[in-house]
C-alpha cells in the first residue's frame, strides 16, 4: 500500500519559516502588557543584571495539546544579546540551568515512577520551576531584570498556592533583594494566566513590571525590543486582574477549592471579570482592557446611528514623544434591572502612530449584541431607556460620548430553552445602580422600527449535497460507521501521513476516491512532529516525543514506537511556535489575529493538515483554570471577534479547516471528564455561547469540538441542544461537529448518542467506540439515518480538502 506524506528530508529554515517567525515576534511584540511604569522603560542603558528562573528557560507557552515543538525559542537571555544588551550576570543564569536540571530530573523520576499507576493523569504536568541559587549582586549595572516564570497545562488546574498564583518566600525574597540593590529594577511575569500581585505592591523598588505571558518562540527578541524602547508596548489585559484572589466571586467554590469536583455551579451568573468587579464596586489590581504605553494620546468620539447599527468614529491622536499604537474601547452601560454596568461593545486599534500624528478608526457595534436573555420566555431582548455609550483605553479609564434611547423594549430573537438547569441555582444579583446625569454629552434616539426579531424557534432544513449522497449509497452502514469514527495517533494506518497529527479521518476508502484527513493541535500553532525517519517499508516514525509528557513514558515502551535517524532516512517539518492565544487577544488586533490564522494555514498547507484544532475559545472564568493561556478573555464579545478574525485567515486557503472549542463550558481542568458545569440559559447564552457564536456567523468555522464535561448534566457531545438546535438551526453552522479525544470513553459521553444528537465524528477513534455504535443500533439508540447525516458531513468536508483535491485527481 502506498502512502504519502509532505514530511520533507530538507531540514533547513525556509522562507515561509522566517516569514511566520517574524509574524511571531510582531504578535509577541503586540500582545505584551505594560502594567506599571515609573519611567524606568524604556530602559536608558544596554548593561543589564538578569535573574529569575525564565531568564534562560523562558516559558514560551503552555504545556498538553496546546504546546508546538518549534525549531528554537528564543529566551529573554537570548532576546537582550541579540539586541546588543551586556548582561552582566551570565554565571548566575548559567549555574540556574544546574539547579534548575536537578529538580526536574527529579519531578521526571516522580513522574515516571507514577505513570503506570492506575488513575495518573500523564497529560497534566505541574512541574514548579525553582527560584534558583541566591542572588548576590556583584555586577556593577544598575538596572535589573528578573523573569518570574510559571507553568500550567491540560489536565489540571493552577493552584491557590505559593509556586503557582503566588510567589513563593524565596521568590518574593529574591525579587525583594534585587528591587533593592539595583537602582532600575523590573519585572516581567513569564507565566500563562494572571496571578497574585500582592507582593509587587508591598516590595519597594520595582520600577516597571511587563506581563510577558508566555510569548511564543520569538517572545526574547519582542521583550528586549520593548525594553529598549525600539518597540512602545501597546498590549491590553484581556482579564480583570483581583487584587485579591478571594474577590472572585465564588472564588473559594473554583474546581478542586471546595472539595467538589463534580459539580461546578456557575453562581456569580453573568458576572464574570469586569462584569462583576464593576457592577459590585470592587477594585481589581489591573483592570480590563488596562496596559500602559511610553508615549500618551488623546481620544475623542462621536456617535452617530444608520439604522439600529450604532457607530462612533474616533479619533486618536499621539500625544507623547514615542511611536505607538493604542486601543479605543467602547462599553455600553444598557438600562434595566440585574444587569452588568458595562460590556465591551466595539474596539478598535491604531496603526503606528509617530508623535504628534492622529488616526480616525470607526468602532460599530449592532446592538442585538448588548441584549439580554429573559429566560420567562427564551428572548433576547432590549431594554427599554437610556444606553450610556462610554469611550476609553481600558474599561476603568473612559468617558461618555453619547446616549442613545431606546423608546420601547425591542424583542432581539426568539429561542427554543436550551440545556436546561437540573436543579436550581441561587445566582447572584447586581445592586440598585445609581441614576447618572449625562447632559453634556449628544442624545441620539433609536427608531424602533429599524429592529427586526429573529426567529430561531423553527427548525431549519439541512440541504442535500448529490455528490455526497451518490458516495453514501455505494456504502454500507459498517462503512459508514468506519468515516464517522476517527483512527488515531499511534499504529493507524494512514494513506497521508502527516507526522504527529492527533488523529486522522480513515484512509479505508481512499481506493474509492476519499482521501483521509489529518487534525492537528493547536491553538499556539501546529504541533507536529519536526523530526521523523521513514523505514523501509515506508513507515515514518518520530525521533522525538511530539507531547512534552510523553517524554515520562518508560524508555523502554518508546524505544519501540521511535525511528532511528542514523539507520533511517530523516524526514523534517518545523512549524512556528506563535504566543499562547492570551497573548495574540491581549493585541486586540484582529487584523493581526487573521494574519496569524494566515500564516497557520500556509504551515497546514505544507504539512498537509486538513484540521487545525483552534481557536479555543472557553472564557476566562477563573484564573486557576490550566488551560487560559489557550484561550483569549474573560469577555466573549472579544474572544468571538478575535477568533472568528483567525478563522477567517485560515479558511481563506481552500481545503483547511479551523475547529473551534471546547464547546462549550469547559473552564475547568480537574476532573474535566466527568465534572458538570451547572450554568443558568441566561449565562449561557450571554457569556459563554456568546463567545463562539461570532466564529460560527462571521468566520464560518467549518468544525466544532464539543468538551469533555457535562454542561447542566449532560455530556456536551451527547446535548441535541448544542450540537443541533443552538449550532446549526440558530447558528446556520454546517460543517463537522467531532468530540474531544476520548470523550466518549466508557462513563463518559454515548458514542451512539452523539451521532444521533449531530456530534458526527468521534476522536480519536478505535474499535471500542464502534462497537459502541452498532450496540446503539441495535437498541435504537441512533438510527441508520442518523450515521448516513453524519457520514455525509464528514465526507463533504473530506471531498473539499486540499488533501483530498492534491491526491484525488
Ligand atoms: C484536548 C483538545 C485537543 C485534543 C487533541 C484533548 O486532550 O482537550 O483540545 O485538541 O486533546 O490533542
């Protein structure tokens, strides 16, 4: 049997490398924070002290399915030399490297002794990076770096503990020595999701902190960059940042805190993040939509309406004495009762502005985006009164431009109930807001007659595709059942073999004109497999682990499953290693996040990947979650504007596909497999639908992938309400719903019920999950239509790869 891969045996850099790498480092370069400033940035001095675990090590992303395995990253040490930078401190940062291989040798030993234990959890890494050897100062430089670093992943949650939301004594005595024996000293925080700041606020001295996140391969050019002033930071947080962690709203109740994995009660209800820290007058440390610049600029907005559509051009003008680019950030204060004080309706970015130079940017919102969801009758509606139209750079910093009056309560939508609540949730409630008086600002006032009502109660039909069906009818049931059940990573025969794809429709058909399609993780970019070796027989293996927490399976196990590049021929594949999605959102650029898309697509188009499993797009509902860094905010408008922008970029190169996830409700790692999100339909459909919603619409995401917990109790890939109603007859979505890996694994989801709900492929696959299927038959469970509407989905998409159209010609 002959197989094909694009796998190349020229290992060297090639254009479209350098290409993305450098969209990498203008993404890293984007996405970073400036949070506190006292003018010791942009640095005035190329002699730099650095310490701090990521000095060396930097942290470029996240650990599970969304890591890459780049070429090189490039580390804040490497990033400062590469610049030019002295750094004076080299032996320190040298004899971390020691500690630093000691202790992970020694989590690697814990590790490897565990993982064939029953119950352990390989993908979920919780390695702590060590503080290091003491600092003694030596040097003669005056300005320190000290790169603290953290590390989360799938798998498992962050911790509520010193090494993990907060710093250990020996960090914080660490950070507190430097602070205080260099006259500059700053931060930069090396780590996924926010963190306990506390202690940045009682140490003396720190002069700037910069929130790096974890950005990606080119993430030490980009920091050095902005440290010497060659690039203005011009990031903005995508999340509230708490003071402290307890003003969460249930913080204590978040995965394993309260002692109950199976249940996670989404009580604060619609108010996450800026929702609820404005709405109940509770400081945050840094809030939504915050970030510092070098240089200063002045906004101005006016509204206008066309219609129900609400626009306010703005104009932005740099007023300082650096080149820069800055973020106009419209909220809506919408009238009625329990409602958040303010959400996110439009944003817009600068391009480049030199001093003294303005640009007019044009932020328009629809307002169906500011209804709210009345659960009595399943609406989304408008209130009647007054919509405070508020213009800023962060959601703390802004000021009226206009209100706009809605004469009468508009009906937005109507909806079938979804998911409903399997018993009753005390949520919380917003106070009494105090009346504002806005008389200096334009009143404009909304002709109601502009607004229609959608009408998602009625069923929509599915059309029928002739060249789809002609294929269905040439197979039997069993082979249906073959397309709709995936074939995975390891073992499976594949007639394309993309090395280190996480799985891959069949190839059993490929003799009957369908080609079998690779998916590929994930959201930071490809990870594939950059080293392969091809036997013989032609069979390619990898020469290193694909997944960092493969690396603690036994040796003995992976010996048999890895090729020999000095008996075999090496075959290569680098991909780019992009900043985490926290990182690209904190852009708030999505011009860049389509181009990003782009430059992914051009990688799966060399690679041949058909699915590229991203955008993640689960709110920021806590930062504990070990996933966030995968994800963009706490606010769905942003997140689904952002995503469906990166969609876009990659669909835009025929034959490839993005995958949006986890839907929905995944925004815990612990127990993930069994834990149920209890959410109310109001929650739902306000925040955490709202965010993929836009990716479905606008970017036309042409795959889906439902989570692995429960949402009000049932197992998202077996909820009709999801996968049909909401996805494809409110949505008009009509490509591929597939489940997450092995979510439907005995005690999890129903693998019959999902196909018969509309979740219509199963990954990875195996001969366990089919048999699951033809039991499903026998009892009724899922009907031979059922499989043939699923089959035909999957095969329509197959038929329109670039896989398919390259090898079926
Ligand atoms: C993750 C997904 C990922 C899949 C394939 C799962 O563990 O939740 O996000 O795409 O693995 O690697």
């Amino acid at each position: 049997m002959r197989s094909y891969t694009k796998a190349s045996p020229n290992g060297a850099v090639s254009k479209r490398e350098e290409e993305n790498l450098h969209l990498a480092y203008e993404a890293a370069c984007e996405g970073i924070v400036l949070l506190k400033n006292d003018g010791a940035l942009p640095l005035k001095t190329k002699k730099v002290a650095l310490y701090g675990p990521g000095a060396a090590k930097t942290v470029k992303g996240g650990t599970g399915s969304g890591e890459v395995n780049e070429r090189h990253v490039v580390s804040v040490l490497e990033g400062l030399e590469n610049r030019g930078f002295h750094v004076t401190t080299k032996d320190w940062v040298e004899s971390y490297e020691e500690y630093y291989l000691r202790v992970r040798r020694r989590y690697r030993r814990q590790k490897v002794a565990n993982i064939l234990k029953p119950g352990s959890n390989i993908l979920y890494e919780n390695f702590r990076m060590p503080c290091g050897p003491e600092i003694r100062k030596t040097d003669d430089a005056d300005t320190c770096i000290y790169v603290l670093s953290r590390q989360a992943g799938e798998g498992g949650d962050r911790r509520a503990e010193a090494g993990d939301y907060y710093v250990t004594e020996e960090e914080k005595a660490a950070i507190g020595y430097c602070a205080a024996h260099y006259e500059n000293f700053v931060l930069l925080l090396n780590c996924g999701s926010s963190m306990d700041m506390g202690f940045a606020r009682e140490i003396p001295g720190i002069n700037a902190v910069l929130y790096i996140c974890q950005p990606g391969s080119q993430g030490g050019n980009a920091v050095a960059d902005i440290l010497s002033g060659t690039v203005t930071p011009g990031g903005k947080l995508t999340d509230s940042w708490a003071k402290r962690y307890e003003d969460i709203p249930f913080a204590a109740d978040y995965s394993y805190l309260n002692g109950d994995l199976q249940n996670e009660n989404y009580r604060e209800g619609i108010f996450v993040g800026y929702r609820y820290f404005d709405s109940f007058g509770v400081e945050p440390a840094y809030p939504f939509g915050f970030g510092m610049s070098y240089t200063t600029f002045q906004m101005e907005g006016k509204a206008c309406l066309q219609g129900s559509r609400v626009s306010v051009d703005v104009t932005v003008k740099n007023t300082g004495n650096f080149s820069g680019k800055e973020v106009a950030q419209l909220y809506v204060s919408a009238p009625g009762q329990n409602r958040e004080y303010q959400s996110l309706a439009a944003l817009g970015k600068t391009k480049l502005l030199s001093p003294g130079e303005e640009e007019t940017l044009t932020l328009a919102f629809d307002p169906a985006a500011l209804a709210f969801f009345r659960e009595a009758d399943n609406c989304f509606m408008l209130e009647q009164g007054e919509y405070v139209l508020r213009l800023g750079n962060s959601s703390r910093n802004t000021a009226a431009v206009a209100v706009v009056e809605l004469g009468e309560a508009v009906t937005v939508s109507r909806h079938l109930p979804i998911c409903p609540l399997q018993s009753p949730l005390q949520e919380l409630t917003a106070p009494k807001r105090k009346p504002e008086t806005l008389a200096d600002v334009p009143h404009l006032v909304w002709d109601v007659s502009a607004f229609e009502t959608a009408d998602y109660t009625v069923p929509s039909e599915e059309t029928q595709d002739r060249q789809v069906e002609k294929f269905l009818d040439g197979l039997t049931t069993k082979e249906m059942v073959d397309i709709v059940v995936g074939v995975g990573q390891i073992g499976a025969k594949k007639r394309f073999d993309l090395p280190g794809s996480v799985g891959n429709t069949t190839s059993k058909f490929w003799d009957r004109g369908l080609a079998n399609a690779p998916l590929c993780d994930g959201p930071a970019g490809l990870r594939i497999s950059r080293h392969n070796t091809i036997t013989k027989k032609g069979r390619i293996l990898p020469v290193e682990v694909t997944l960092s927490a493969y690396s603690f399976i036994p040796k003995f196990i992976r010996k048999h499953l890895m090729g020999n590049p000095e008996k075999q021929q090496s075959l290569y594949q680098y991909a780019t290693a992009f900043p985490v999605t926290t990182v690209l959102a904190q852009s708030w650029n999505a011009d860049l996040l389509e181009q990003v898309g782009a430059a992914v697509a051009r990688e799966m188009e060399e690679f041949g990947c058909t699915y590229w499993l991203a955008p993640a797009v689960n709110i920021h509902r806590n930062p504990l979650c070990g996933r966030n860094f995968e994800y963009f905010s706490e606010d769905p408008r942003l997140t689904g504007l952002l995503a469906a922008a990166m969609t876009k970029g990659v669909q835009k190169i025929p034959g490839h596909y993005a995958t949006v996830k986890h839907f929905a409700c995944n925004n815990q790692e612990n127990n993930r497999t069994h834990v149920s999100g209890n959410v109310s339909q109001r929650a739902l459909r306000e925040i955490y639908l709202r965010a993929f919603e836009p990716v479905v619409r606008q970017g036309k995401v042409q795959a889906v992938m439902t989570s692995y917990n429960r949402l009000n109790g049932v197992y998202t890939p077996n909820s009709y309400d999801l996968c049909t109603v909401v996805l494809r007859q409110e949505w008009g979505f009509e490509g591929v719903v597939m489940t997450d890996w092995y979510s439907t694994n005995p005690r999890q989801g129903d693998n019959a019920l999902a196909l018969a709900v509309g979740n219509d492929l199963i990954m990875p696959g195996g001969r366990y999950f089919k048999r699951k299927i033809f039991r499903g038959l026998r009892k009724g469970t899922v009907t031979e239509a059922d499989i043939r509407r699923c089959c035909g989905r999957v095969v329509r998409a197959v038929f329109d790869s670039a896989v398919q159209k390259e090898y079926m010609k």
